[in-house]
C-alpha cells in the first residue's frame, strides 16, 4: 500500500516538473474529470462511445486550446461549436483547464485496433495517411500528425488510435466550416478530398497503435 503511493507521488513529481509540458495541477484535474466528464470520456480519457473522443495521452497544450475555443466570450459564438462541450466548459476557470488537460497528457492511451475488415480501405487509408494523394493535391497527415499518429506539440494533437467515427466527423465539419478553430489548415488538406479518402484515413488512424 504504502509502495503503490509512493509511485504515484514520483509519476505526479515528474508530471508538475517545469520540463513536462503540462503545467496544470494532475490531482485536481483528475477531481474535475472524475465528476463532471467521466460519463462520456471515461475515468481516464480512453472513451468507450466512438462519438466522444479519447483523451487519454493527448498533449495538454492541444486539450487546453480546445477547452478555450468551446467557451463563448460575451455574445461571441465559440471558435469551436459544441452545444455539448459548451456546457461542459461553462463552469471551468482557465486554471480548471489546465488541471484537467494535464489530467489527460498523463493517462495511457489505449489501443482499441479496428474491427473493420476492410482491408482495402485500410490500406487505402495507410497510404493517404503516409503519402497523401498526389492526384488531388491532399498532403500527408504524417507531415504534421507524425509518422506514429503521435502529433507534435503544441499545435499538431495525436491521431493515433482515435475512434473512426469521431475523427470522420471532424474532418466533416472542418471541411463544412463548421468547425472553424484550425486557422483554415485542415480545411486547405480536406478541399479535395473525397467522402471515401475521410472515411478511409478515419478508419487506418483507428487502426495506429497508441503510444
Ligand atoms: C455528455 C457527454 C460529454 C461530457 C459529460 C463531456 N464531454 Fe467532452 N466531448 C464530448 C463530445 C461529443 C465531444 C466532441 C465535440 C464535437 O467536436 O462535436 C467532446 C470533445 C471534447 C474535447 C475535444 C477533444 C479533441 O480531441 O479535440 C475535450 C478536450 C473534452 N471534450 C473535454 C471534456 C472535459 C474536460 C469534460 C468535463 C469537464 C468533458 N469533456 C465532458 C462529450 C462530452
Ligand atoms: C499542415 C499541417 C496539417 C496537415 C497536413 C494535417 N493536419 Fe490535421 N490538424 C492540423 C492542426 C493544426 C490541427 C489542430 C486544429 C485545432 O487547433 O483545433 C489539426 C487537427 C486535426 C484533427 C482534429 C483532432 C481532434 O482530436 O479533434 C483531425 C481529425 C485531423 N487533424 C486529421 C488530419 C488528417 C486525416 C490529415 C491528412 C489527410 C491531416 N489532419 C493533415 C494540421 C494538419
């Protein structure tokens, strides 16, 4: 017992030092996650309903920007629109945020694999993904996502194991510009690319092993 705490002291040093990229607080950003976002995210961000994405692992800084964006400033629509996570957000302080998206950076990402057999579209899906397509002009998702899904922070989130379904509708409405809080970058990617390149790179990012 008093070995378990020990380890937990020493994982949580090591999250709140200046060189880790989060400067929130763990310990209560977990109180925050454990009450108020648990039901759709899980107790550690490894979400079960593919419509709520996985939080476990994603960099603090990418979580945080998001946090701000869904909350409205005055009578501004947020940059981000979710009736949902506006909600959500309404009651956090910028502190709270940060507590909670450091919360997140540090939980293990889980690989969930892909049940889809389609091996075509997750082939497809590989080499859009690496490649992008030369004949349409869509660049590589590796160029800012890496070539392990694992982003680079602070501006590029992890892709990796991502559920299928959540990622597919987000390139569907940064593709609509409905959802608007990527400064026009994911939009420039996603101008030609067909409904069946979304639904194939959603379905191989499923497939990437989380690390
Ligand atoms: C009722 C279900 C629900 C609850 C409760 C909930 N979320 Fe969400 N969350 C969602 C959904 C759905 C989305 C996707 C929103 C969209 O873009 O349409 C989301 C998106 C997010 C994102 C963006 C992730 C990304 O990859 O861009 C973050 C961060 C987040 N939620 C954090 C939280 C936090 C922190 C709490 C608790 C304070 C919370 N959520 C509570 C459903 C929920
Ligand atoms: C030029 C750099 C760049 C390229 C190339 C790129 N992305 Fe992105 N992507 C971004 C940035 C920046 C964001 C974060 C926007 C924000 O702050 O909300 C993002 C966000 C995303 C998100 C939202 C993640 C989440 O958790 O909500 C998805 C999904 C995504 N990209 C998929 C892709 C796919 C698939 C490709 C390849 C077809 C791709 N991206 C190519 C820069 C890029």
């Amino acid at each position: 017992m008093m070995k378990n705490s020990m380890v937990v002291a020493a994982v949580f040093a090591l999250v709140s030092s200046p060189s880790a990229l989060a400067t929130g607080d763990v310990g209560k950003g977990q109180e925050i996650a454990a009450g108020a976002c648990a039901g759709c995210h899980n107790p550690d961000g490894n979400s079960i309903i593919p419509i709520n994405p996985n939080l476990a692992g994603q960099h603090a800084e990418y979580l945080v920007k998001q946090l701000m964006d869904f909350k409205a400033g005055g009578d501004q629509t947020p940059n981000r629109n979710s009736p949902v996570m506006a909600a959500m957000v309404a009651p956090l302080t910028q502190e709270d945020m940060e507590n909670v998206a450091a919360f997140y950076a540090a939980q293990t990402p889980v690989s969930t694999g892909n049940a889809n057999n389609n091996e075509d579209m997750l082939e497809k899906g590989e080499i859009l993904y690496h490649g992008g397509n030369i004949d349409n002009g869509v660049p590589a998702c590796a160029s800012c996502h890496g070539p392990t899904g694992t982003g680079i922070p602070p501006h590029y989130p992890v892709l990796a194991g991502q559920h299928a379904e959540y990622t597919y509708t987000q390139l569907d409405l940064f593709n609509k510009r409905k959802r608007t809080n990527d400064d026009g970058v994911m939009q420039k990617v996603l101008t030609r690319m067909s409904g069946a390149e979304k639904r194939a790179v959603s379905e191989y990012i499923q497939s990437m092993e989380t690390r």
